[in-house]
C-alpha cells in the first residue's frame, strides 16, 4: 500500500510536533523540582544537620530545611543545607558504609548531583552521585549512610515535603 504525499507530511509534522512537546513533559515531571524542603522518611523523622563543615546528617526532627537546585549532571539535583549553603555529600572519612554529610560545594565536587528518583507514591530514592549507591537511614540520631540496592528498602525512600 502507497501513502499519499499529503497524508505523509501530516503523518511528519505530528511526529514532529509530538517530538518536541516530549522534553516540555519530561521537564514537568522531576520528582522533585527546584525548591525549599523537609525531606522525611515514612516514620515522619527527617533529614537533619547543623549543616557546618563535614557535619554528619542524621534523623531525627523536621528542623532542617534542604534547597534542591538542578545540577550540571543531567537529570541530577544539588541539595544544600538552606541555612549555611554546603551540599549534601560523601563524608570525608574514607569508611565503610561512607557516610552523608554537608561540605561547602567547592571542595572534592561536593556540588555534583544527587539523582532523585520516583519509587512509589510521592516518595523517591536518591541515589549518590554516578551511582554510588542510595541515601539509606540507618535509626533516630544515627548518621545516614550510601548502601547498594538492597533489601531495607523503606530506609531509603523518602518524601520531600515543601518548607
């Protein structure tokens, strides 16, 4: 069977324009976009530093506000402590399970993206930088850690909640 011409260019230009609405949707569903937030786990204890130089980010009370920016890495997000400024990032002891914890964004490429992702309803996962591993909760008052996928899921889904 032979398309007529007409038929072909009007299959063409709803591709096309289809093509281009395709990034503007994409755009719109971040799971989380730019913004001030709380970010919690399902028991309701959330993210928390004093946010100063190498501080260890615990759980405990909602009384820390995170800034979520896009980041260079495409798809990936800065997460500063909306107090002091210093990104979210791998502690600086070289320890296993490494440790989160705030450092100012220019030191070691503190500032290099986050990659939150949608895992269930409103609450995503967040994957460090170039895969090295998830965000994972580890108890009230304890440092929060990077562990690979595995089978404690729940300790590392979390709700970022507007501030």
């Amino acid at each position: 069977m032979r398309a007529r011409p007409a038929s072909a260019a009007a299959t063409l230009l709803a591709a096309a324009s289809l093509a281009m609405a395709l990034p503007a949707a994409a755009a719109t569903t971040d799971p989380v976009p730019p913004g001030t937030y709380v970010i919690a786990n399902s028991a309701g204890q959330c993210l928390r530093t004093e946010g100063v130089f190498n501080a260890k980010v615990t759980l405990g009370p909602c009384d820390t506000r995170w800034k979520v920016t896009p980041a260079d890495e495409e798809g990936a997000v800065v997460i500063r402590h909306a107090d002091t400024g210093n990104c979210m990032a791998f502690a600086l002891e070289r320890i296993y399970p490494p440790r989160v914890a705030t450092i100012p964004c220019e030191v070691g490429g503190a500032a290099q993206g986050w990659l939150v992702r949608e895992a269930e309803a409103e609450r995503v996962t967040i994957a460090g930088p170039r895969g090295g591993g998830y965000v994972t909760g580890t108890g009230a008052d304890r440092p929060l850690v990077i562990l690979p996928d595995d089978e404690s899921a729940d300790r590392r889904l979390w709700t970022f909640r507007q501030a």
